[in-house]
C-alpha cells in the first residue's frame, strides 16, 4: 500500500506528485523586488529534493507592501519575468510551482531578521535603505519606537485590491500553478482580521463580519482572476495567542466565507500579530499547530494544510493517513535538508520506491552505485 504521504493530489486543474509542500520561508535577498540567481538555485532544489509543491516567499504585491528592501516583488511585469525564470524550473524537476501573494502593512519598512527586526536604522539610511511610509487599518504601530502607520481609506482599499488582482495576472502570466494569499503573521490582512490590530469604525472593522470584510473582498477579487482551472490558497493565523485576539472560532467562520467564494486551501500557521512573525504564541511542540488544519478539515469541510515543527517522514505520514490535514508544510526542515522528500520516500513503508528512482535521474544512478558499495563495506568505524 502505497505511504498516504506519496499519494498524489489534485486541486482543480493542477496535479501535485505528492503531499509535501515547502511552505514560504522570507529570503530577504531580492534586489529592488527583482528575483536573482540566488532565489532560482534556493527554490529549485527543494523540487530537486522531491517537494510536491514550493511556495514562493512573501512577493509584494506593491513596493510599499514589502517587509525589508530585501522582499521579493510583484508589482510589475519585470518582476513577474524574473520571476518565470523560477516557476519554470520548478515545474521542469516536476514540482508544482506557488507564490505567495503579500502585502507587510504595519510590519512594513523594517530590517532584515539578521540586522536586527526591528526599525530600520541609521546603519541601513546610510547605505541607502531609507523607511517609507506604512498602512494599516488603524493607526496603530508595531510598538513603542516604530513607524505609525496610517490609516487605509475606502479608496485605499480599492486600490490595494487592483493590486492584488494585478499581481495574480502577473503570477499566471509568469507560469505559477498556485497562489496563496498571505492572511497571516501580523501582516495587512492579518491586521483587518484581529479585533486588537483593527479599531476602525466603518463597514471594515467592528465586529467579525466587518473585520473580515476586506480580506475576504481580496480573496474574492483573486479567485475572479485566477484561472479557475488552478487552486488558490490562503494562509492564516489561527489564533493570535493573545487576551482579545483572534480565536479559532473567528477562523472557522473566515475558513467557510472562504470556501465559498472558491478558495481551496487553507494553510494553517498561528501567531505573528505582535513581534517576530515566526514568534509563536502557544507552546512549541512536534507538529503543533496541526490541530488547527485539522479543526478547519472537520468543521468546514475546507482543504487545509499544516505546519509548524513538521520533521519526521512517519509524523508527516501519520498527519495524511489519519485525515489531519491534506498537506503537510516542511519549511525549515527542508532549509537543513532539501531532499527531505525523496529521503521519506526510502524511509516509509510503502514509500514508491526503496531505491533512487525518485530522485532526479543526474543523482540517483550515482547513489544507486554508492549504495552497493556501503552495502558490502557495512557502516563506517574509526580506525
């Protein structure tokens, strides 16, 4: 019986060889918004490695919406031309290809994690990476000492929606099978959904429905111009871990709204509305925000995925098999190892083959040669 893990997928239109999914991880290494050499070698070899699916990181949909002058962009066709370069490789080697469609809102004009994640500083002006102005939909800024950002009017939210639409074309143009809209980790629409980040008084804030009332007018707008024959998903906070933040129960009404305009998938993080967009606001443990993919399958009825502390091939097998969740997300896992994918594929039983038949041909029949020799010699032991 075939590893429930290795069972293919398919959304719409769009076949994934398998349930694995490299989830965005931000590089911060773009110049200008533009793709390089380092973004088509670091993507390209997770779908070397075996991936089902690899998401892009975080790609402003305008300049104003990236979170470091290190984010990938989207905001015009040189962009989405750079940008093909990749999602053609990654179909070539097999792999679904994604990007995840984002705007930083108050997290905006901020420092590469490295340098500091906080405000920029004098050391960044200084050799040229000067702050721009931020929004959000309040006037409410990260903390004490970062930028206010100002207020999104109506108007605003209109244009930012072209935005997003302008984007997708780009994205299907550039030869993406997947887009995922980045609802999560304290960013713009993140903030339109909590009720700590969202104080404004008119038809988008106040209660749920009025909180949900922006981000879901996006998510409508995009599955409008997506090509229906492919998925689009969308990634979440599920809970923002904090007194009055966002709860689950706020998240299963937005995953049916969701579902029913279309969406697809519902990736299922947690966490990010204050801080770090990775600082978790429940405890860490093995697979630990699984629970959350697994409460939207159940009572929504919605595809979700799941991620967070996903590092065994068994784990990942057993989120699948037991119907936690559709997908399963391998993110800084895969930074340690990028051919964790064809490595679970020899490790579970029932995996597609016990060999190197399903790593890429150029590796495999060396590792075919080498296995027979370690075979004979046994495991290796100091002298």
């Amino acid at each position: 019986m075939t590893a429930q893990l290795f069972t293919p997928l398919s959304l719409r239109e769009v076949r994934l060889r398998n349930r694995v999914v490299v989830p965005p991880m931000c590089q911060y290494s773009a110049e200008r918004g533009i793709a390089g050499d380092y973004h088509l070698v670091h993507y390209g070899r997770f779908a070397l490695g075996g991936a089902g699916l690899v998401i892009l990181e975080a790609t402003a949909v305008v300049p104003e919406g990236r979170i470091t002058h290190g984010d990938l962009g989207i905001w015009s066709d040189a962009h989405g031309e750079a940008l093909a370069r990749v999602a053609g490789f990654l179909k070539a080697q097999g792999a679904a290809a994604g990007v995840q469609l984002a705007h930083a809102g108050r997290k905006a004009s901020m420092q590469r994690p490295w340098e500091g994640n906080g405000p920029l500083s004098a050391d960044e002006v200084a050799r040229g990476e000067a702050p721009w102005p931020i929004v959000a939909p309040s006037a409410i800024p990260l903390d004490e000492g970062w930028l206010m950002p100002a207020e999104l009017s109506p108007a605003d939210l209109d244009g930012l929606t072209a935005a997003f639409v302008a984007a997708a074309g780009r994205a299907d143009a550039a030869g993406f099978d997947v887009i995922e809209l980045h609802a999560a980790h304290g960013y713009l629409l993140h903030t339109f959904l909590s009720p700590l980040t969202n104080r404004r008084e008119d038809a988008f804030g106040g209660d749920r429905a009025g909180r949900m009332r922006f981000p879901l007018a996006v998510a409508r707008a995009l599955r409008e111009a997506w090509p229906s024959a492919k998925p689009l998903f969308v990634r979440v906070s599920a809970v923002d871990g904090l007194e009055g933040g966002l709860t689950l129960e706020d998240t299963l009404a937005f995953a049916g709204e969701l579902r029913a305009l279309g969406v697809d998938v519902l990736d299922c993080s947690s966490g990010g509305l204050a801080g770090s967009a990775t600082a978790a606001r429940i405890r860490r443990d093995y697979g630990f925000q699984v629970g959350f993919a697994e409460a939207v399958k159940r009572e929504t009825g919605l595809s979700a995925m799941a991620v967070g502390l996903i590092v065994d091939p068994h784990q990942a097998e057993a989120i699948v098999a037991e119907g936690r969740a559709d997908l399963v997300a391998v993110g800084r896992e895969a930074l340690a190892d990028p051919n964790w994918t064809v490595r679970a594929s020899r490790t579970l039983d029932g995996a597609p083959e016990p060999g190197f038949e399903t790593w890429p041909e150029q590796a495999g029949w060396w590792l075919e040669r080498r296995e027979r020799d370690i075979a004979r010699l046994g495991p290796w032991r100091p002298a």
